[in-house]
C-alpha cells in the first residue's frame, strides 16, 4: 500500500518540488485549497481534500481538515491493533507524512490597514490541529512546518525511511511552531498589560561567538515584530556585534533618543560615560568624549543626526566599538570604514522603542513598565532659598535625563551642556557623588548635580558644597529632607525636587 503524505501550507516555498519528489517515492499526495490548486498547476498528482473527507470545504473555508478520515490517519497507533482495525472498518487510510504551515497571522497584522475582522480569519485553527495530531504521534508520522528541513526529510526517505531521531526532533519544532503562533495571537488579543499567565514568544536571530564572557554561550532572540529598537537597526560596516555590544548599543540608541537637540551618548558597560548636546554632532560629539576621555575609549556611541566627515576624523582618533546613528554623509562613510572592525550602525532615533522590560530571575521573570516618566517643569517645586535661574534649570533637566540611564545608585555632574562626571551603580549616594565630583574635578565649580533618588542624608549636599556645586536636582520625599534643604541654604545651593524616581539596576 502506497504511504500517503498531506500537504497544506500558506508558505509554499519549494512545496512543488517537495510533492514532486514524493510522488517519485510513490506517496500518495493529498493536498486542500490553494495548495492543491498549485501542486496540480505544476503537474503534480494529487487527491483533494474533500475526496478524502467525503464533505465539500465548507464556512469558507474554515472548515476542510477537521474530520475523521484525516485525524484517525494521523493519530493512529500503527502497533495497536484495535486502532488498525478501527482504521480498516470506517476505511481511513493512515497518514504518513504532513506538511502544514500556518495562515500568515503575523504577516497580516502587520498590515497598516489590518482591521480586527482581517486579524480573526487568519487564526488557523485545522493546520495547528493537524500539526499538534502529527507531532503527538511522531512514533508513525512525520510532520515538516519548516521549508529548510524538506531536503533532509526527502534524504532518509530515498534511503527507507525518515529516522526516530529526526521525527523527534521535527515533533519538537512542530510544537514551537504552534506554541509560538498561539502565543503571537494570546498578545495580540490580550488587553491586560500583567495577564494571569505570560505567553512570549521570540525568534531566533543569530547564534553569538559567546556571551559576556567567552566561556559562556549565547544566542540572540527577536521579537515577531520588531520595534524601533537595536534589533532593528541596520550595520553596514564592521565585524559582527557581541553580547556585550548589543546590550550596550540598545543603552546607547535609547538614551540619544531623549534628546531633540543634536546629541551624542558615550556608552561603557551599559553606563554612559559621557553624554553632550551640541550645534552638531562634532560638537556633541567633543562635549561627550570630553567628560571623559579615559572611559570613552573602547566605549559605544549613538547620535540623534547625520554625522560628518568631520565627526567622523575625530572619532578615528580613539578606538571605538560601535558607532550609531540615523545616517552617514558619504565623505563620512570613506573615512570611518577604514577601520575594518568598526561596527556602524543606522538607527531610527526618533521614536523610543515601546513594550515592557523583562529581567531574568532564578525560576522566573521580573515584568514591569518601561520607564518613560518625564518630569514636567511646570511641577517641580524649589524648597531651597537659593532659585536656580533659567540655563541652570534648563541643564539640571539634561543632568535629570542623564541620570535616568544610569545604574544606581546614580549621580550625574554636568555643566555647558555636557556631563562633567558620572558615579554608576553605588551601594551608597554619597559614594556615587563622590566618584562623579572627582572625575568632573574643577570643573565641578557651579555645576549641577543630579542625583536619581533622594537623599537619606545630608552628606551628598556637603561633598557637593566642598567641589563647588550650585544646583542639585533629586526627587525629594525623604523623611530628612530638611536637613538636605538647610545644608543647601548654608552653602547657597539650589535645590530642586522632581517627585519622581529613577532607580535603574
């Protein structure tokens, strides 16, 4: 008896010479829809679905698959006797091969125009119960959802017969393709932002040389749909980026993105060390590179425009890892590419990438909000007697949004539009204000701190009284905030209270 294969698929690449080539191992072709229409169009012989079935397609559509005289020929245990007589007397004739794939339901709400009605009817709900039926029972079937495994498959058959290994293994990726489908539509439908059960799904993008460490292995996973972050963006030069380097370029990208002046981000190990606004990029640029010099080197860095030729000389200068920006002039281009490792990259600056932030944990995730609190001017209050004038409000928001980016516990110097010092990820304030004034060094000299959570104690007022600090900005709301707010007045500091938070670990 000739073994039977069923065809169904809405990615048809290489399907024609896929069913060729079984009906040359004498499989009999039973194929529904436009996968029949196709395969007899090409000459390939072939038994429609409903000659199977016995019913016509009906609802559209919606209903072709789902019937007996398909599923008894998928789930039957050829070893048991009781299934092949049961098969025998309703006359099923088993199935030995599948090749299903799925309606395109990311590719349509892709769509701009893709109205729900549109999303609905391309929910497949016969090809993942014909995947799932055949993966359950990949002791007898075979079942292909992936057009690059159709060459292996075709080898062990011209050779007898598709291994236990391989059915296994194709069972397995069956059930990723629907669980990742299912969990595409679950987002899709799902209105509540924290859902009672999370369903993620993310496609494998590259396997990397190795992860933090080269003796850690790492792979890189994007979304179905990407967003407008690092994963999106486009390298045109340069070795392939690291683990390390695609943690800190999406710091970078999304960093340089709060600015709507030309801007330039120095990133080193997930922290900026160096961040400046500008008349141009080669402006912001120096502003960056010269908050500080030593960290910058081997560092990342992003701007919000074109660079030019004359950036792009001035960066040759140091050793660099990674560049990004919304473009390049070609005078440019010629320059930066002569550095063969360079990696540059083109990324859209203008819009932040969307979506909540999840953190791994022993046994589970950590969920929560992107943050993408602003602080409006009009509501922050000055309890200190000293007021800050206009420029020095309008750079302690730059230091504000410096801050945001960085690992707490977190303190930014800044003054003449750039960051003067930056003290990352402390387990005390104080210590992070002290690393921050001593990079920032005379410079310091009425310079506005920003610190990303209150003060506990005065202690952070004192050091910044001692460099010469004139306006500090924090959120405010600890229980000894008057003390912070007299050791200001003492010293003739601005203080100023944003009410909100910007813990960053």
């Amino acid at each position: 008896m000739k073994k039977r294969a069923l065809i169904s698929v809405s990615d048809k690449t290489g399907i024609v010479e896929l069913a060729k080539s079984l009906v040359q191992l004498e499989f009999e072709v039973v194929s529904t829809g436009g996968t029949y229409t196709l395969l007899k169009e090409n000459g390939v012989e072939a038994i429609g679905i409903s000659d199977v079935t016995g019913f016509p397609e009906v609802l559209g559509g919606r209903v072709k698959t789902l019937h007996p005289a398909v599923h008894g020929g998928l789930l039957a245990i050829r070893s048991n006797p009781d299934h092949v007589n049961t098969l025998e007397e309703l006359g099923i004739k088993p199935i030995d091969l599948v090749v299903v794939n799925l309606y395109p339901f990311q590719a349509v709400i892709e769509k701009p125009d893709c109205t729900f009605e549109d999303a609905i009817e391309n929910i497949d709900i016969g090809g993942p119960t014909m995947v799932r039926a055949s993966a359950k029972n990949h002791k007898f079937v075979t079942i292909l959802v992936d057009p690059t495994d159709y060459q292996q498959v075709l080898e062990e058959l011209k050779s007898g017969e598709v291994t236990r290994e391989t059915r296994e293994a194709l069972a397995a990726k069956a059930f990723r393709h629907t669980a990742a489908y299912d969990a595409l539509i679950s987002s899709y439908l799902t209105k509540d932002e924290f859902p009672e059960k999370l369903t993620l799904t993310y496609n494998k993008k590259q396997e990397l040389r190795y992860g933090e460490n080269p003796h850690q292995s790492a792979v890189l996973y994007q979304e179905p749909i990407p967003n407008n972050g690092i994963l999106n963006a486009k390298q045109i030069h340069g070795k392939e980026l690291s683990y390390n380097n695609i943690g800190d370029a999406d710091a970078a990208l999304e960093m340089v993105k709060e600015f709507s002046k030309p801007a330039c981000v120095a990133i080193k190990h997930m922290n900026p060390c160096g961040v400046a606004i500008g008349e141009n990029t080669l402006a912001a640029y120096e502003g960056a590179y010269k908050a500080d010099p030593v960290s910058i080197f081997g560092g990342i860095v992003s701007f919000n425009r074109e660079v030019d030729v004359e950036c792009a000389k001035k960066m040759l200068e140091i050793f660099l890892e990674v560049i990004i920006a919304p473009s390049y002039s070609q005078e440019a281009l010629q320059v930066l590419t002569k550095k063969k490792n360079l990696r540059l990259l083109i990324a859209d600056t203008t819009c932040k990438s969307s979506g909540n932030q999840l953190t791994s944990v022993g046994g589970g995730l950590l969920l929560q909000e992107e943050d993408t609190g602003v602080i409006n001017p009009e509501t922050l209050t000055v309890p200190t007697k000293r007021k800050p004038t206009k420029e020095e409000m309008e750079m302690a928001q730059f230091a504000w949004t410096v801050v945001k980016y960085v690992k707490s516990n977190a303190i930014v110097v800044a003054k003449d539009n750039r960051t003067l010092g930056i003290g990352p990820g402390q387990t005390n304030r104080v210590g992070a204000a002290r690393i921050a004034l001593e990079v920032a060094g005379e410079e310091a000299k009425e310079a506005v701190l920003a610190s990303d959570a209150f003060f506990p104690m005065p202690d952070t007022v004192e050091e910044a009284a001692r460099a010469g600090v004139s306006v500090i900005i924090q959120p405010g709301g600890s229980l000894k905030d008057d003390l912070s707010i007299a050791a200001c007045d003492e010293h003739n500091i601005a203080m100023i209270f944003t009410g909100m938070r910007h813990f960053r670990h």
